[in-house]
C-alpha cells in the first residue's frame, strides 16, 4: 500500500471543490477571485482549457493567503502531471483510475483525487495512494452507491464529481461524501461572462449545505 497524504484542510473545511472549464483560461482570475472570497477554497482549473498551463503560477500566487489552494484537473498522464507539479499546482485530480498519475502525485507529496467509478478502480487508486477517491460520474449510481462502497472500503474517502446540483449536496454528505466536485452547476454562466454576484450566493450556498449536512 503506497503512502498517502491526509486530506487537506482546502477539502475537509469546506467540503467543496470548484471545476473550472472555460473557452480560454483568460476567463479564470476574476471567478478564482470570487470562489476563494466565498469559501470555496479547492479550485481545480482543467486541463481541457486552453492556456490553463499559462496561468497556474499567477493564480496560485493570486489566491495565496486567502486559504483556498489552486489545483489541475483533467490530468491524463505522467508528463502533464509533471509539468502542473511543476507550475505549482497544490493538487491533481483525475477523470480516470490512473495509477501512474497516482504515483506522481505521491512521490512528488502532492493530494491527488483520481476519478473512479467501479469497486475494483476504486481499490486500485487507494492502493496507489490518492488522497480521496473521485467517483465519477457520481450522477450515474446516485448516493446510495457511496454506502455500498463503504461495505468493503469503509476507510476510503469518497469524492463525488458530476451530473448534481447544490440542492443535492446534503443527500451526498449525508450518504458518506468526504466532500463535493461541482462544476456548471456551482461555477453558472460565471466563466461566460455571467454574475459574480450570483456566483459568490452559490458559492455560500454549497458551502452551508455541506455544514449543515454534516452537523
């Protein structure tokens, strides 16, 4: 079993882990901005993204102090995991239970939440040391699969990602999520040139709704 790190105080304050994926990373600073102000304070820019590998340092240094931490999402191999790692990213998330990327995250001491959807990926991807799985599409098995995966892995921290809204929140928490992945759902129209305004009430929103989930 590969060492792992615990989970970091940027998942388990707040329990809400912004996706950011935009027409050009140019559309980033001003909604980084407003997620780290309002509690969100793990904000994954995405790979898919054009010019994200352009902006991870300024953002990281953009957000310093304020408590969140600045990570890559979409990280499909060993190389681009280098190269975030590289940039600064504070941790890596996965769309698939890919162990190579596991094992950069952990040799080089950075929280790594691999997506997963299956028992066996899910077991595969703690073996190799992820910080918390990402179950992924969470929308496709619904809360109740997270109980079942606590049957045999009740040690493995479960991270769902996709398909679910803010009203949702509480049924995730409540059924074992260690925290929430949330994408359109929480980020809106925001990163087109939408309200911020509208974006910091969701942010607070899904905040509360994970407090009051796990209270």
């Amino acid at each position: 079993m590969a060492s792992r790190l615990d989970l970091p105080p940027s998942v388990s304050a707040h329990g809400v882990v912004a996706v950011l994926r935009a027409a050009h990373a140019d559309r980033y600073p001003p909604v980084v901005d407003v997620l780290a102000e309002n509690g969100v304070h793990a904000i994954e820019l995405t790979m898919s993204t054009p010019g994200t590998v352009d902006v991870v340092a300024a953002l990281r240094d953009r957000v310093a102090g304020s408590g969140a931490a600045l990570g890559v999402g979409t990280v499909t191999d060993v190389a681009t995991a280098h190269q975030v790692i590289d940039l600064g990213a504070e941790f890596i998330v996965t769309p698939t239970a890919d162990t190579d990327v596991v094992t950069v995250a952990v040799d080089r001491d950075i929280p790594v939440y691999p997506g997963a959807l299956s028992p066996t990926e899910v077991l595969a991807v703690w073996k190799a040391g992820a910080t918390a799985v990402k179950l992924f599409p969470a929308s496709t098995v619904g809360p109740s699969y997270i109980a079942h995966l606590h049957g045999p892995f009740p040690e493995i921290p479960v991270l769902p990602s996709g398909g679910f809204g803010i009203p949702d929140i509480p049924t995730w928490v409540r059924a074992g999520a260690v925290a929430v992945s949330m994408g359109s759902s929480l980020i809106g129209d925001a990163l087109r040139g939408g309200s911020l305004t509208e974006l910091a009430q969701r942010c607070r929103d899904a905040v509360d709704a994970v407090r009051t989930a796990r209270s």
